[in-house]
C-alpha cells in the first residue's frame, strides 16, 4: 500500500509538472524512478494512463478518470497528516479557482481581498473563463459555474440565483422598433454566444406552451461581458444575466424585452468542487467564504432590477 501510494504521488506530480524530468526534481528522485513507477502502475491496471513524447506528457481517456481519484487520494493524504501532524487546521496552500468573467467581475473581485486578509497564508490562483471548464483539465480546485452537475465525484453548493433578461438598448429599439412577441425576433439582430448552441435557444412560454427559440445575428462572443457591451452600443439584442444588467435596466441604458414570456428564466451559480472526505481546509473556508458573503440562506435569492418601460420614441412594432 506504500508503494502505490508513492506511485500515486509520483503520477499526480507528473501529470501537474507536465514531465517526468520536472516532477523527479520536485521529489528528489531520479526521472527513471518517475518513469519506472508509472510503467509498474500501468502494468498492474492493465491499461495506459499517459501518451508520451519526447518534450511532454498527456493524459489517456483512462488516466484522467484514475488522475482525477489520485489527486483526490493525495490530497486527502496530505491533509489528513497535516491536520494531525501539526495538531491545527490552519487553511494554507495554492488555491485555484475557475469563474466565469462576469461573476468574477460582478461577485469575486470585490471580496477576494477580503478572503485573503483574513487566511493570508493561502495563495490564490485565480482564472476566468465563460467556458463550462473541467476541474481536472484546468487543475482548478474550485469551479464557479452556471450548470447542473454531471460528475458524481462532484459536489457544488449554491451562491446565489439570477435571471437572463432579452435586453436592448434605447437606441436600437428606436432604430428597428421593439419585439412584441417572441416571433418577432426573427426580424431582429439577436447577438450571440459561441460557446454551445443551448445558450442560443431562448425559452419564453406563450399561450401555456413552453418552447425555445433559436436566435442568431451578426455579432458572437464567448463571454457575457462582450456581448452586454455591443447592446450597450445599439448593435442588437441579447440574453444576458441579471446580475450584469440590473444597473444598466434601473439607469435606463437598457430595456427589459418580452417579460410577460420568460418569467421563469431563473439559474442558481454554484461552487462546485470534488467531493472528498479530508476536505483541505483552504478549499472548505472559500466555500464557507463565498456562501457568507453573497448571501446564500434559505429563502433568498438575487434582487431581480425592476423591468422599465420603452421609451415613447421606441415604443413602436416590429416592422419586417
């Protein structure tokens, strides 16, 4: 059991390190010892974990299923020997955390400096994308995202909820009237993100039925924040979350379109992060952290802006 849980820690350096070269100095070993070990353990799981070359490694499909479960193993490993080694459990250590951009922009920025005045001896390692990322791909610790679970190893407590809004500003509505119905986008520039068809089907309910309509236009981006500006500046119309237009509704720079059609347009973000039973203790005080001070409790949610009325120069039907 101690040689595998060696080989274990020699695989999960290896895998992080990018080369075996790179984790033998980390370990103190030679690169052969690294190499050998690996070879014994794809021997005994009678399958490859690793493609190699000559300048670097990668993952097998089967390796990232047993990376995923040595990483969680080993990191159990070490926490556990810290907590009783040194008889504390003071959270320390690289933390990596992936969020999408608005999120990040809109709820983690302004209280991550926060988080680390108070655990200063946690080093965080922040990443932003508006991509569904995989945690062990992007060797994230914890994940802010915008979706259901699909991995049992996984597990995810909510932050808070919000709401997508179709939005337009005054100056397109004015310019190429404004929708009545859902039918009437087909005659609009509906911008768009490239990420994944879904998130280009907007659902509305009309007449008791529900549906989702797929929209296009001549403008894509792969975040929210893109798209949010170029309906700022009169180029079409988009789906975008509550928590990154309410203050352009209130203010006027935007108007809230179709309400009466999507009223149950309502996501939940989640911290998402692999389940295990020594949980670190930086990844459960972020955790904590983050739950706290965006306000997650039972029977709250996001204040959704109020919807604003067109103004009388754009208040005219769409015309094709």
């Amino acid at each position: 059991m101690a040689d595998r849980s060696r080989e274990m820690e020699l695989f999960v350096r290896a895998v992080g390190q990018g080369s075996f070269s790179s984790a033998a100095r980390a370990l103190n070993v030679t690169p052969s010892a690294v190499s050998k070990a690996l070879g014994r353990m794809e021997d005994r799981l009678g399958v490859q974990l690793l493609d190699r070359s000559t300048r670097s490694i990668r993952l097998t499909a089967e390796g990232q299923v047993y990376y995923g479960e040595c990483l969680r193993l080993v990191g159990e490993i070490d926490e556990l020997e810290r907590t009783l080694g040194a008889g504390r459990n003071m959270p320390q250590g690289r933390l990596r955390v992936n969020s999408s951009v608005p999120i990040a922009r809109q709820h983690l920025l302004p209280i991550l400096p926060e988080f680390l005045e108070r655990y200063p001896d946690i080093e965080l390692d922040l990443s932003m994308s508006d991509e569904v990322v995989d945690l062990i791909d992007r060797r994230a610790d914890v994940a802010i995202r915008i979706s259901p679970l699909q991995d049992s190893s996984l597990h995810a407590r909510k932050l808070l909820d919000f709401r997508r809004i179709v939005v337009a500003s005054p100056a397109y509505l004015a310019k190429h009237g404004t929708p009545l119905t859902p039918a009437d986008l087909a005659a609009h520039n509906c911008l768009a993100f490239n990420l994944k068809s879904s998130l280009n089907e907007w659902p509305f309910i009309e007449g008791g039925r529900s549906f989702s309509l797929p929209v296009s236009g001549n403008f894509t981006a792969n975040n929210g924040d893109s798209l949010r500006e170029f309906v700022l500046s009169g180029v079409g119309i988009a789906r975008l979350a509550s928590f990154m237009i309410g203050d352009d509704i209130r203010e006027g720079r935007l108007v809230a379109l179709l309400e009466d059609y999507h009223p149950h347009d309502t996501l939940g973000v989640f911290a998402v992060f692999f389940r295990q039973k020594y949980m670190p203790a930086r990844i459960r005080r972020f955790v904590d952290f983050l739950v706290h001070k965006l306000g997650q409790i039972p029977g709250t949610s996001i204040q959704l802006p109020p919807t604003r009325a067109v103004p009388p120069t754009a208040a005219k039907t769409t015309t094709a």
